[in-house]
C-alpha cells in the first residue's frame, strides 16, 4: 500500500559562491491537511521570481494539502550579503532631519534602511549567468526538499494504514452483525403488528385476515434492511480496492465515507429491533472514526 498523509515536514541546507558574493540558503517546506492543493511562499526579498517554478515543480509531485515553502538566505564571507546606497539613504537623513524640527519624531536608521531602493541584496549585483546558476542551484535543493517532503508524508501515511484498514474490518463486521439481526425481523414485525392491532381493534369483529397480512408485508418491505446492508458490502469492498492504489485517493475514500454514513443512517431509520438499532449506532461511530481519519490522506 502506498497511502501518503498530508502532513509533513521537510529542510535541505545549500549554498552558491559568486564573484559578488555567495550566499547560502535554507528550504524549509510544510504541508497539512486540506481539500486541495494550497501553496504559500515566503521568500527574501529579490528571489520573487522563483515562485512560479517552485509552485509548477511542487504540484506536479503533489496533489493535495496546504503547503508552505520558506526561504531563509545568507551571506557567505565578509560581504555582509547586501549593498547600501549611501547617497539615498544621506538624502533621506536629511529630510528626516528637517521634519523633526517642526515636532514631528525623527525616523529610525532601521527604518530608513527598510526604505526600498535604500539596501540591495548582493543577488542584484550578479551578472545574468551567475544568476541563472545560482536559481539553479536553489531549484535543486528545492527538489531534494520536496522528496523529503514525499518521503515523510509516506511515512505518515504508512503509519495511518493499519489504522484505517482496521476500521474497514470493524465496518464489515458490523455489517455482518447487522445482517444476522435484520433476519429475524419479518417474524417480530409481524408479531409486534398483530399485538397493535389486538390493542386498538379488540372490540371491532370482521377485519380480514387479508387485509392484516397485506399490512403485514408492508412493513415489512418498509423495515428491509438487506439493500442497505448490500450497499455496506460494496462500500467495504471498494474502501479495500482503494487502500490497495498507487494514486491519491484522499477524495475518493472521503466520497466514500458519506456513502458509508448515509446507509447507516437508513439502517437505523427502518430498525424495528433494539440489538439492530445499536448495531447501526455503533456502526456511524466505527464510520465517523474512518471519515476522521481519512482527512489525513492525499
């Protein structure tokens, strides 16, 4: 079985030396439980246009969950991995200076620092080759993250396996049980029918024998549980076929478990036997454990 959760958790470490000054950069990437495919990015400033790349690469190795890539980057040396236009930020002093004498609060070195165009990422001076060469080198750490990544939420899911096979078995236990009840439920519905009508009708001669076994038989049609209790068997039987695929099936195993969920409900509804209503009650409680479960799977 090849069943991967959604959940996981990967970091790969790299770096690339420039004429301008090298960096070195860590891919942290995280996924957890969601309906699609989600895909958050954040990055340092002047490596923006990796996201397209990043967001093409991931979703073709992953088709499901909400997935946050981060970017940490490092200088590499003594070059401090920036560059300052000190002109800028002198003009900028200036001003800041000339509006502090009217009462207004003078503006942080931090904060003007932070002024675009004021500090540049050493990433600004390579030249177009070193550049591409050093995208290169991020996207295949990236790569290296993202099987990471595939191997953990494997791992998750190999671990959820045995979990979900299991209540698979308990479903189609139930089934069984509840299979064996709804057979004795002709002859006590026609019991209880007759004990009904001897309450309401003892005074009353002449009601057809006919006319009681027709009402008989369709309450009998009314309480048959064995069309709900085929679907139940089928519904296991594909759970089974599923677990056992190569693709995700997340979507298919949740379809499913509403279709698990409606036949219980329709069970209990027509029971007209205790031990079957609490075969059924169990039963939504064995399927609500499965459908929890299964918001964990890809």
């Amino acid at each position: 079985m090849t069943i991967s959760s959604m959940t996981g958790f990967a970091r790969t470490d790299g770096q690339f030396a420039a004429s301008a000054g090298g960096i070195s950069w860590t891919w942290e990437i995280k996924s957890v439980n969601g309906k699609n495919f989600e895909l958050r990015c954040r990055l340092p400033a002047g490596f923006d246009a990796l996201e397209i790349e990043l967001r093409r690469r991931l979703s073709a190795r992953i088709s499901r969950g909400s997935v946050t890539i981060s970017l940490q980057t490092r200088a590499l040396g003594s070059a401090a991995g920036i560059s300052v236009n000190e002109p800028a930020l002198k003009v900028l002093m200036e001003v800041a200076s000339r509006v502090a004498e009217d009462g207004i609060a003078p503006a942080s070195l931090d904060g003007l620092m932070a002024i675009p165009g004021v500090v540049e990422n050493l990433g600004a001076l390579l030249d177009e080759d070193e550049r591409q060469a050093r995208d290169a080198a991020l996207l295949k750490s990236f790569e290296a993250a993202v099987s990471a990544l595939q191997k953990h939420r494997l791992e998750e899911g190999a671990a959820l396996t045995p979990v979900i096979t299991a209540q698979v078995n308990g479903i189609e236990a139930l089934t069984a049980e509840a299979a064996a009840s709804a057979a004795l439920q002709p002859a006590a519905l026609k019991e209880r029918f007759f004990l009904r009508v001897a309450d309401f009708v003892a005074d009353v001669q002449g009601i057809a024998p006919e006319r009681l076994a027709q009402e008989v038989a369709l309450l009998a049609s009314k309480a048959d549980v064995r069309e709900e209790l085929d679907r139940l068997r089928g519904h296991v039987a594909a759970a089974r076929l599923l677990l056992a695929e190569k693709e995700p099936v997340g979507r298919k195993l949740d379809f499913l478990a509403q279709e698990f969920n409606r036949e219980a409900n329709t069970l209990c509804s027509k029971s007209a036997d205790l031990e079957l209503t609490r075969i059924g009650l169990e039963l939504k409680n064995v399927i609500g454990q499965f459908r929890e479960q299964i918001q964990n799977i890809e």
